[in-house]
C-alpha cells in the first residue's frame, strides 16, 4: 500500500487495502466472524473507495495495518484488538460524512 501511495496508484492502493482486509478475516478462527465480516467488508466498499478518492494524497492507514501486523505476528491478540478498533472507530465520522454527501448527490 505504501508503494502505490507514493506513486499516486489509487486503484492499486485500493486493491491492496482489500487484499488487506480479506487476509484478515480469512485467518480469523471463527466461521461465524468470518461470514459477518465478509458481508460487512463488501458493504462498506464504496463508502471506503469513497472516502479514498477525497484523502488519498494524505492516507496513512498502511501505518495502522502495520501495527496490526506487528501485534498479530507477535501473537499480542489484546494489542492487535485495540489497534483493529481504533483504526475502525478512527474512519467513522468520515466515513459518514462521505455517505451522506453521496445519498444526497444520488437523492437530486
């Protein structure tokens, strides 16, 4: 991800961040986690593509991703739950400004 937002690939970035996202809820242990996040990785897609397309000269989620990384490697699950909610929870409130921007561009 780091690569391709240092070359200004959006579409690459993208893709990697979806890879991402699929590694880790492949590897999750539960089979009912698994297909709830699967459902909600695929709805949240556009707004995330979204919110892309608007800051993505500033991102910096691969840092997240790579404390998550970290923390999952050295096998500190607490660690690697809290990172996972504060990268979450830090993307909401954009994350709604963006979907509500776009229903009501698709509402005229």
């Amino acid at each position: 991800m780091r690569t391709y937002a240092k070359r200004g690939d959006i579409e690459r970035y993208f893709a990697a961040n979806i890879e991402f996202h699929q590694l880790m809820i492949e590897n999750t242990e539960s089979g009912v986690l698994r297909t709830i996040m699967h459902q909600v990785n695929a709805m949240s897609l556009p707004v995330r593509y979204r919110l892309l397309l608007a800051e993505f000269s500033k991102r910096t989620q691969y840092d997240y991703h790579d404390k998550i990384t970290s923390a999952l490697r050295a096998r500190n699950f607490p660690l690697a739950r809290k990172l996972t909610i504060k990268h979450v929870t830090s993307n909401l409130s954009r994350a709604t400004d963006v979907y509500q921007r776009a229903l009501c561009h698709y509402g005229k």
